[in-house]
C-alpha cells in the first residue's frame, strides 16, 4: 500500500517523473525499431486510461481522481515497453485490460499486491508466447543493418545456443553484433533511472541490490565455468535488467517500505532473474521474479524491516 509520506507528495508528480524518466529509452527504441513501440506507447496507455475511467465509474469513484495522478497512463507505457515492437495491437489493449483490471481488483491505487504491468506481461507470455517472444530486427539507420539483434533476442540466443551444447567461445561472433544495441538501450534506461535517483522519486537501495543480486552469482560462475556461463556484464547489459532495476522493483505500492526488506527484495530480484536466465524456459525471467518477490513484501517488511517505515 502507499504509504503515509507518499501519500503527502502528490501521486501525480512521482507518476510524471516516471514518464520523463522514461523518454530516454523511448527516444532509443523508437530510433532502433522505428514508429511501432510509439504506437504500442499510445495504444496501451489509452486503452489504460479508458478502461480505469469505465471502472472507476462503475465502482462510485470519481471520474477526475484518474485524470491527473497519472498511475493508468504510467503502468500502459511501462506495460508497451516491455512487449515487442511487432506485438499484435489486439494483444495491447488486452494487456492493459489485464493490467488495471489486476490493479482495480485490489481496490485501486496503493491496494493492489502485484505490479500491474508485470501481471500483464506473464499474462500475455504464458497466453501467447509467440508472438511475445517474436522480437524484430533492430538496426541503427547509420550502421546498415550490422547492429540487428534486439536485447532480448540476445538473451534468446544465449539459452538456445548453450543448451545445444556450443560454448561462449562460438557463441561470440553472434552476440558480439547485438553488443550496440543492448548498450544503448541500457545507458538509456540508466540514465532514465539516475534522473529519478537525482529528484528522489526512487530510493537507491533497491535498483542496487537488484545490480548486486544479478552481477554476484553470474560473476562467480562466469569465473567458474567462462564458456557455459554469461559475464556479468553481459547480464547487466541485457533484457530488462537496467529496466526493471529503476523503473519495475522499484514501484512504490509493490516494494517493501523498510530498508533492510528493500536490501533483501532487490537481491532476491536480482538472485531470481539470474536463475531463471540461467535454468528456466524463459530467457529473461525478470518479471517472474519481480511477481514472485510481490509475494513476499508484506513478509519482508514484517520480519527484516525496522520499526518504523521509511519514505519510498
């Protein structure tokens, strides 16, 4: 739930804080698959909009509560960012569907236990795992298509390629072509998460015990075993780990308030997407494990936390 300081900061300004913050990595999106994830943005985030209008008015609520504090609008963008740039425009709107009905469910803003977004994303992977999985070629308009691989499809083809038993050593040319792309979007979404750093919307403990629960374990293996397992850098770099770090863990209504269950929510984020990049079915595995650490928050802050809860 939001908590009292928040409440006392208007919800709308940390909700366009999050939007600015994210224009960065959609300038750097819209440059590597063109116009489609501008599309994707628009689409989600109406559908969003609309529908949290439409249930909100049948609840009793107050119609103009939603126009400004900006949390429907946030969770479509956050929501379309994750998806492909090809996505099917059906499978929008039916993602934000998911989204706020998961959010209005729970009672609305500051009630609901899962992040939004996240509950859409796993919704539409399990459902239609195709055409989620199915990632257009990026190229920079100045590199002729040398650059063509998006993030996640890197991710993709580490797994693949490891288990039919090749090594990191002949796995290398075919990573080394994504390398462009994965560091540009990564410096975007970081620069996107120093500017909420900088203007307080988030708290650094969380986007750094995510870094530090994904950067140990593959740096221990990756020291252990280089040819069957990724560099940390290589992890940090790609899929949605700079993403979800300061834009996804750190939402205030699902993340713990205390600071040491901040510290233990983050690794285990961090722990979690390192395992099932590294042992499960899907190549990224952060929203699995952003939902699966929702489940423990109330846990967390119970046991680990302080007495006393701490601004988000």
């Amino acid at each position: 739930m939001i908590s009292a300081p928040m409440t006392r900061r208007r919800v709308d300004h940390l909700m366009l804080d999050v939007l600015l913050a994210l224009l960065p990595g959609i300038a750097v999106t819209v440059l590597l698959f063109g116009w489609l994830p501008l599309r994707n943005l628009i689409l989600a985030a109406s559908a969003a909009l609309l529908l949290e209008t439409l249930l909100l008015r049948a609840r009793g609520k107050r119609q103009a509560r939603i126009q400004g504090d900006g949390s429907a609008l946030l969770s479509g963008a956050l929501l379309a960012l994750c998806l492909p740039a090809s996505v099917p425009w059906p499978l929008l709107l039916l993602g934000a569907a998911i989204a706020i009905g998961c959010k209005q469910l729970y009672g609305g803003l500051g009630q609901n236990p899962f992040n939004p977004a996240m509950v859409a994303f796993v919704c539409l992977l399990v459902l239609f795992p195709a055409a989620i999985n199915h990632w257009p070629v990026a190229a920079w308009p100045w590199s002729s298509g040398i650059d063509a691989v998006s993030s996640a499809t890197a991710l993709e083809l580490l797994r693949t390629q490891l288990n039919l038993n090749h090594t990191l050593s002949e796995i290398a040319p075919a990573l080394s072509s994504t390398s462009g792309t994965r560091t540009a979007l990564a410096c975007a979404w970081l620069a996107g998460g120093l500017y909420l750093l900088w203007r307080g919307t988030i708290r650094w403990q969380i986007p750094l015990a995510v870094i530090a629960g994904l950067s140990v374990p593959a740096t221990l293996f990756w020291l252990f075993d280089t040819e069957h397992h990724a560099s940390p850098l290589f992890h940090l770099l790609g899929g949605a780990t700079l993403f979800g770090a300061f834009f996804i863990a750190t939402d205030p209504v699902t993340a713990p308030l205390t600071v040491r269950a901040r510290w233990l929510y983050g690794c285990g984020i961090g722990l979690l997407c390192w395992l099932i990049r590294s042992n499960g079915h899907y190549p990224d595995g952060f929203a699995f494990a952003v939902l699966s650490l929702n489940l423990c928050v109330p846990l967390l802050d119970r046991h680990f936390g302080h007495h006393g809860r701490s601004q988000p």
